[in-house]
C-alpha cells in the first residue's frame, strides 16, 4: 500500500520517551510562560502511523499547496507542506463553526475530527523525533501573545498536549518584541533562518510559529575531486554552475512523463532525497499542473519503493536556495478563505471569554536548504499571525513624558478645584 510522504518520514519503531520541542525556547526577560501549571498530555510510548484518512489529506494539501505556489510565484520555490500543516492544525485548534470546519476540510479531509487530526500530528511527530545518528529532524512549535491578551486554557493545552508548543506573552508593542521571537526561531532552526517576523502591526495580537530543522548525510557521499563547472540551463540563459558526479547503483525513478532519481541519507533509507526531471521540453510548473494531485506524492513514493537499483551516471547541481512568501491568497484559494475574512471568521475558541474577534492576518512561509557532497540541510519555518477584527483607529498620538499641567474643574461653574504642574512621577 502506497503511505505518500508520511511513510518516507515515519518510522516503525516504539520510542522510549519525546522530548517537546517547545520546552527549548529561549527566555526573555520581557516573556511570560502562560504554560506554567500546565501538564502536558503524556505521549505514546510506540505511536503507530497516522491514519489513512489524515495521510491523504496532507498529501493532497502539500500537492495543492506546491501548485498553487507555483501558480504564483516564478524562479526557485522551496516549501515545507509539513511546517504549514501543523502551523494551521494548531490555529485550528482555536477556530469553531465555519471556520473550523473550512479548516479540517482542507487540513485532515471531510468528516475528520479535528481530535483525530491531533492524535495524526502527535503520532507523526513523535515518529519523525527518532533519526539515525547522522540524521538531525527537529519540529519545535510556539505561540506568541500580546500582553493584554487573555487565551483560553483549553486552546494552550491542547496545543500543549498534541504539538508541545510553548505558549509566551509579551508585550507587542516594545520595539524588541520581533527580536524575542526571531531568537526563537532562530533557535529552533540551527541559525539557518534568523527571522520570521519584521515588526508588528497594531491590530496583531498573536502569532502561531512553526520550525521544522532537518540535515543529513548521503548514505553515499559524492567525491569532491568529482565537483566541476558545468552549464546549467536556466530560463533565458545558461549559467556555469558546480555539478556533483557520481556513478552506481541507486533508485531511477520513472513514471508519469518524468524520469529522476532517489538518493537515500544515512539513516537506513528512512528519509530520502529525489529529484524528478519531466521528459521533453516540459518546464517542472507545465508537469506539475498535468499531474492528478491527489495521487501526487502516495505515486511518487511507490516509485521510491526500494527495488534492486540500476547503474546510474548522476550529475546533480550543488545548491543553496531561501524562500519566502505570504501564503493567505493560496489558502483561500484551497477553501480556507473564511479564516481570512474579518466578518466570519470565528477563532472565539482562542479566548478566555469566547470573544469572536479574531481573523488570520498573515501566514508568513520561510524555508533554507542546502545540497553539497555531503549531505542536506533543510529548514521551514511558518508564522500564522491573528489580527483583531476592529480596532479604533487613531487620529493622534500623545505622551507625557515631560512635566505637564493637569487639574481637576468644576465645568459647570468654570472654576478649577485643583490645579497643578508635573515635573516628576516619581518623587512623593
């Protein structure tokens, strides 16, 4: 039976204990944990595979959410479907009535519950926790508050209980705010990528962060002394670029008018890198827009079965490629534009008190990757950024903080009570 991507990321294997990626994120003097007292959930001791249903569905995301990319943007594209899933699965866990629905439809497929889409992404993480020793797979999840805002405490555990997210509070409007959780995903991808958010709009009070780290060796490494300048035909004209030789057995892939290759890391073919080169003139954008997605990637793993490989002469380009994007208009464009829009999205399972205003502001997209003779580094990180559906709008701004003129005034008779000057706060 055909798993897609999930049985080239899942082991089989029983773990003996998950350590919460969360629980590493670094402190601020200006954060406060809103976890403490908190238990979380205690996680299977041998999780098995994510159900079929859930499998599916994220395999059919990954291939609408790489298309839809594509539609949009030209030149190098990166993307980790993963980060992207279980950013959204944790905002999800917030959201009720349309919304919520909008958003298991496109994350877990119709008539999953949105219980059973965690269980999924508890199991499948936990798996993917256990990596060979010359393999490094990280997933560390984050939610990011502003000060004044108050979160239900069932949204923190679940996300507690399910994704180990650590949830923090801060004040959004201290200039260093960015700067705290940048640190964080900084952290959380090896120093790969440095910063998720910019700066913060007013009307933003909180943020979702996913990061997810991988880098592995090649089960075998290409020879350096067999790195040489080669043309590479780009779009519009050819560049000279360092291409990695190697020749012998390996995986050849090819299938659904595209023919490529399936090189396995050294962690007993548990993870692998493929690359697909579409036959004839065919751009990879044209190929993949020809392609059924639902059977996409489940295909695409049965091709990476592994099978007595042929004698392959591969020459691969060394690379190192970063991308990033705002992901809203392709999310809508997939069924979820609901969560997008101010007037009916309902994310009141996020609150203290129920309050139905909130709305996804942005969901923000960065990925790092690097391919050399040795092996692969890899990282994504996803932001889903809530926003406050009404906020007064501000004509002025004014501070005292310098010695002003204040009192208190009978209106009515024109007549000041009390008057004064303030020149220090601060002295009695």
């Amino acid at each position: 039976m055909k798993k897609g991507i999930f049985a080239l990321l899942a082991a089989g294997a029983c773990l003996l204990g998950v350590v919460h990626a969360g629980s590493a994120l670094a402190a601020t003097p200006k954060a406060v944990d809103l976890t403490a007292g908190l238990t979380p959930r205690a996680l299977s001791a041998c999780p098995g595979l994510p159900e079929d249903a859930v499998r599916a569905a994220v395999n059919r995301f990954s291939a609408d959410l790489l298309a839809a990319s594509a539609e949009k943007k030209e030149g190098n594209l990166m993307l980790s479907p993963a980060s992207v899933h279980l950013a959204l699965a944790m905002t999800a866990n917030g959201a009720e009535g349309s919304t919520k629905s909008a958003m298991l439809n496109l994350l877990a497929g119709r008539g999953v519950t949105l219980d059973r889409l965690n269980r999924a992404n508890r199991d499948w993480m936990a798996l993917l926790s256990r990596t060979g020793k010359k393999t490094t797979l990280s997933i560390a999840d984050s939610i990011w508050f502003d000060r004044g805002y108050r979160p239900s405490r069932l949204f923190l555990k679940r996300n507690a209980d399910f994704y180990g997210a650590a949830a923090r509070s801060l004040d959004f409007r201290d200039k260093n705010a960015p700067g705290a959780i940048n640190a964080w995903v900084k952290n959380a991808t090896r120093g790969t990528i440095e910063k998720i958010i910019e700066s913060i709009r007013r009307d933003e009070v909180m943020f979702l962060v996913n990061a997810v780290y991988f880098k592995s060796d090649w089960q075998v490494p290409f020879e350096k002394e067999q790195t040489r300048k080669e043309v590479f035909h780009a779009p519009g004209r050819d560049v000279e670029v360092e291409f990695m030789h190697r020749t012998g057995r390996m995986s050849f892939l090819s299938g659904r008018g595209a023919t490529g290759v399936a090189l396995p890391y050294d962690d007993d073919g548990r993870f692998e890198f493929f690359a697909l080169l579409p036959d004839g003139n065919a751009t990879p954008r044209e190929w993949l827009a020809r392609q059924n997605r639902t059977t996409l990637f489940g295909d695409l793993a049965g091709m990476m079965t592994p099978k007595a490989g042929l004698v392959v002469q591969l020459a691969l380009p060394k690379f190192e490629s970063r991308y990033e994007d705002t992901l809203e208009d392709e999310l809508a464009s997939l069924g979820m534009s609901i969560a997008f829009d101010p007037g009916r999205a309902d994310f009141s399972g996020m609150s203290e008190r129920h309050t139905r205003d909130l709305f996804i502001g942005t969901v923000r997209h960065k990925t790092f990757v690097r391919v050399d003779e040795k092996g692969t580094e890899a990282a994504a990180v996803t932001s889903v950024g809530m926003r406050m559906t009404s906020l007064p709008a501000i004509d002025r701004e004014i501070s005292f903080d310098r010695p002003f003129l204040y009192g208190i005034m009978d209106r009515k008779a024109g007549i000041p009570l009390f008057v004064g000057i303030m020149e220090n706060p601060a002295a009695k």
